[in-house]
C-alpha cells in the first residue's frame, strides 16, 4: 500500500489544529469549558482516526499514538461525554 507519511500527518495535525480551534470556539459561544473540552477531544481523536491505517505513525516513530488514538482516546471520549450528561441533567 502506497502511503505518504509527511502527508498523513499535515492532514493530521492540521484537523487536530482545527479541531481545537472549534473546541475554543464552541467554549467561547456557549461559555462552557467542558463542552469545549468534550467537543475538541472528540474532533481530536476523528484527526487521528482519519489516518489510522496509514504508514506515518511507523515512518515517525508514534506508533503509541495510533494505539492510543484507536484504544484509549475513545474510552475517554465516552467518559467525557457521561460526565457531560449527567452534569447537564444535574442542572436542568
């Protein structure tokens, strides 16, 4: 499989770097850090997905980060999005 590993990972941080942009944007819009927080880390961990199967996290040596981005990341993910929910319903 033909990949291109400088590539993958400018898409990849170039989507991370938004994705925090739209976590700051979300915090500053609805004035709730957490939800910001919840939005960015999601996006964050989809920049990471995107290129999961790519070569980039070999070529440079991160291969943590693909096995964190596939296993952990999402587990925290839901975590986040619980912890949302039920602090969300406490204040309804």
């Amino acid at each position: 499989m033909f990949s291109m590993p400088d590539l993958d990972l400018q898409i990849s941080l170039s989507l991370f770097a938004i994705s925090f942009v739209v976590g700051l944007i979300t915090w500053a819009i609805s004035r709730k850090w957490f939800l910001g927080l919840v939005v960015f880390s999601i996006l964050g961990n989809l920049s990471f997905l995107g290129n999961i199967g790519s070569f980039m996290f070999k070529s440079y040596g991160i291969e943590w980060l693909q096995y964190f981005s596939l296993f952990i990341w999402p587990l925290i993910n839901i975590f986040l999005i619980i912890k949302y929910r039920k602090q969300r319903k406490g204040k309804a």
